[in-house]
C-alpha cells in the first residue's frame, strides 16, 4: 500500500474504510474480530477525527497498517545534511 499523508481527519476514514474493502472484509466481520458492534465500526470509518488513538491502532493494526508520526518538511533532509 502506498503512503497517504492525513491531513484533515475525515480522509483517515475514507482510507480505513478502503483498507477494509482491500481485505474484503464487511463491518460486521471488523467488529466482531476488535470486539465492538457494527455500529462503533461505522461510526470510526465515518468519524475517525473523534475516535480514540486506540481504538484507530487497533484498527490499524488488523488492516496491516501502521500509523506513522514525523515531523512536517517541504523538502527531504539529505542524509549529508544530518
């Protein structure tokens, strides 16, 4: 998978939600391997901006994503720049 820079939260939604279908997944069988109910699925594919940092881990770690931090840079440093 490629990487996607989130910069507003409703796109970690849509990238979710398509990391799901990637996997073929429905919501149904999402919630029931996390634990919680279709709902809470769709409300984090819907609303991710207001789930809890566990709750998308969790998720992101079934979906084989991982969920990367670093600082904001126009241009790469170059490593003789380091």
């Amino acid at each position: 998978m490629d990487a996607f820079v989130i910069q507003m939260p409703d796109r970690l939604g849509d990238l979710l939600r398509a990391a799901r279908a990637r996997k073929g997944w429905t919501q149904a069988q999402v919630a029931k391997r996390l634990g919680v109910t279709t709902q809470a699925v769709s409300k984090l594919e819907h609303n991710a901006g207001k789930a809890s940092i566990d709750r998308i881990h969790r998720l992101c770690l079934l979906l084989d994503l991982e969920l990367v931090l670093r600082d904001r840079r126009v241009t790469p440093i170059a490593p003789a720049d380091l």
